[in-house]
C-alpha cells in the first residue's frame, strides 16, 4: 500500500506559521475530500486536528487549518506555540474496493 | 465520552498469531461509526490495518489482508484483531479507533499497545 507523501519534517519560531503538505494521487487525495490529519506528541495516540480537508473537530484551535488542491493537500498551524512541536500525520479514504485508507509519511514539526 | 482501551499480549513469538482485542465504552459498537485497527513500528509512520462496521462487514489493507482478522462482538461492546504468521516487522504499538464511515477519519483512539514479536 502506498503510502502519501510529506516531507519529513518542518520548522518555525513561535508565532510564525508553518504549513505541511500531502501528495497523493487522483486515486485517494485528488478522488475524494475525506482528507484528515492528526497530531502525535511522543509516546501519546494520535488526535484528529482536522477532518473533511478544512473541518476542524470541537476543541482544536483555529490556528490549524486545511486545504486541498489536486491530488495535494495542505494543513497549516498558524501563530506556532511550543505545543505544537509534535508529528503531523495526513491520511485519505482511498476507495474501499481500492487500498481502503491510507495515512501520510509523517512531518516532525519543530518549533525553534 | 467515546473510551477504547486495547488489551493482549504484549509479546508474541514468530509464526504465532497475534490476538488483540478493543473494549469500548462511552458509545455502543452496534449504533454505528466503523472500528478500526491501525499500527505504528517503533520510530516509524502510521500504518491502517483495518476497519469493520457492527453488521460485521470488513475492509483491510490489501498489504495485511491475507494474514487479518477483524471481528466484532456487540454483546460485550468489544471488537478484536487477528494478524497470522508474524514476524519482526509487525513488532508495533497497536491501536484501536472509532472511524467515521465511510473509511473516513478516526476520531477516537485508544492508547495503544505495544506488541513485540521475538522468541
């Protein structure tokens, strides 16, 4: 199963903002807005930061934010805190007579 | 509040199968949402094992799927994961989750466990 793509990691000084992607195909990203991304803190299960590409579940801060274009999806963390330094995970409904449900290579997001 | 707690062994030896099951709380299994079991290797990515929905229908990582079980039991609002023929690779932390259908996000999750596969 392949797996989409991100870069491994992303950085910026407090207050700033950081935006990650996520590369797909017309298969999974491009195919359907069933994109979502999570946040992991080490040794901690991931939480869901966003649902439906832009949907933010209650509780989640409006600093983060998603969008899609193409096969590309972007999440992006605005006026950066210390907590947000953590692993950011993108993943897709890639069709259920296809992969099923993937999740992205993972971005370490360091706050400077 | 939607609690999932996984249990089972925490060692497993090569060829055996591993056995892993999520207790639910807070939400009954058979009102909806899909189930699902999703692993992460030491130091490296998430990885979807698979999903069922309460009527028992299932849906895995075509990579996994010759060696997965997934079943559900409403009477003890529980459901279980079955990975045959292990070996190193699948040493991960497990994780069971509440997904919203249709195989979309996971909103709920449980702590995890770690399963390592060594003789």
């Amino acid at each position: 199963q392949s797996a989409l793509t991100q870069p491994p990691s992303a950085s910026g000084s407090p207050g700033q903002s950081v935006t990650i992607s996520c590369t797909g195909t017309s298969s999974d990203v491009g195919g359907y807005n069933y994109v979502s991304w999570y946040q992991q803190h080490p040794g901690k299960a991931p939480k869901l930061m966003i649902y439906e590409v832009s949907k933010r579940p209650s509780g989640v801060p409006d600093r983060f934010s998603g969008s899609k274009s193409g096969n590309t999806a972007s999440l992006t963390v605005s006026g950066l805190q210390a907590e947000d330094e953590a692993d950011y995970y993108c993943s897709s409904y890639a069709g259920s007579n296809n992969l099923g449900y993937v999740f992205g290579t993972g971005t370490k997001v360091t706050v400077l | 509040q939607v609690q999932l707690q996984e249990s089972g062994p925490g060692l497993v030896k090569p060829s055996e199968t591993l056995s892993l099951t999520c207790a639910v709380s807070g939400y009954s299994i058979s009102s909806g949402y899909y189930w699902g079991w999703i692993r992460q290797p030491p130091g490296k990515g998430l990885e979807w094992i698979g999903s069922i929905y309460h009527s028992g229908s299932t849906y895995y990582n075509p990579s996994l799927k010759s060696r997965v079980t997934i079943s559900v039991d409403t009477s003890k609002n529980q459901f279980s994961l079955k990975l045959s023929s292990v070996t190193a690779a699948d040493t991960a932390v497990y994780y069971c989750a509440r997904q919203f259908p249709l195989l979309a996000y996971f909103d709920y999750w449980g702590q995890g466990t770690l399963v390592t596969v060594s003789s």
